[in-house]
C-alpha cells in the first residue's frame, strides 16, 4: 500500500495485528538479535523469584519494533521521516498485539513533498495499550 494525499483525511485510520501469541522463543530472539540478555526478558526464575513479576515479557524495542514493521507496511520503505514513543505497558508471552496508526495532519516536507503525521497507538488483546507514539512520513501527492 502507497499512502497519497488525496486519499487521506485527518482522523483516518488503518490498523494491522503487528504480533500474535508472541512467545518466548521469539522474545529470545530478539535478546540475541538485538544483545540485550537482560534476564528480566530471559530467565524465568529470575524474573519471577527475584524480580517479582509473573513472567519475563518483551523488550520494550520489540514492541516499537513491530509497531514501525505496521508503518512501514503502510507507508512505504524509505518514507518514514520520525519514529517515536514510549512504552505504556508490559508485554507478555501468549499476547496479540494490534497497532493502530491515526492521521494527525497533513503536510509537506522542505522540497514541498507531501508528508502526513501519524498518531500511533499498539495495543494488546485485552485492548490495554503498550506503546503509544507519534510518526511522520512522505507520501504521494
């Protein structure tokens, strides 16, 4: 999909499941991909007997992770101009997560290229959101 400027609208929406029954081996791969053991997201006994939470969970990055996959899927490779947020909620194995992206605004860029802002919600199952944050990409006229 090739996002343009006359199709859209502010308030416009698209959403797309961005992981679903995230496991644990997958939360692992990441740890190796990315270098991050830390064994919150790793080590069961750590993270429930020493840590206190009921599981290990995700990476925080791995949730913007799949969330920038749905942008990117949506907006084109190469048309992402910023990508950020923050992370609102653990992630668990066995979750589904759905991203949500809202258009904010339309625009253009300095060449004058249109551009449009995003407002970018992921959230899980249970409809709690875990990362909430903000894009802005190039689009077609």
């Amino acid at each position: 999909m090739v996002l343009k400027a006359v199709d859209l609208s502010v308030g416009q929406t698209f959403s797309a499941m961005v992981a679903e029954n995230l496991s644990r081996t997958q939360i692992v791969q990441y740890a190796g991909a990315s270098g991050d053991y830390n064994p919150l997201h790793t080590d069961e006994v750590f993270a429930t007997q020493v840590a206190g939470y009921p599981s290990v969970f995700a990476h925080g990055m791995l949730t913007m992770g799949c969330t920038g996959h749905m942008l990117t899927d949506l907006v084109g490779d190469g048309r992402l101009l910023s990508f950020g947020g923050r992370f609102t909620s653990q992630v668990w194995p066995g979750d589904d997560l759905t991203t949500t992206a809202t258009v904010q605004a339309l625009g253009s860029d300095d060449a004058g290229r249109p551009t449009v802002d995003l407002a970018v919600s992921t959230t899980n199952q249970d409809g709690a959101e875990v990362f909430v944050g903000y894009a802005t990409a190039r689009i077609e006229d």
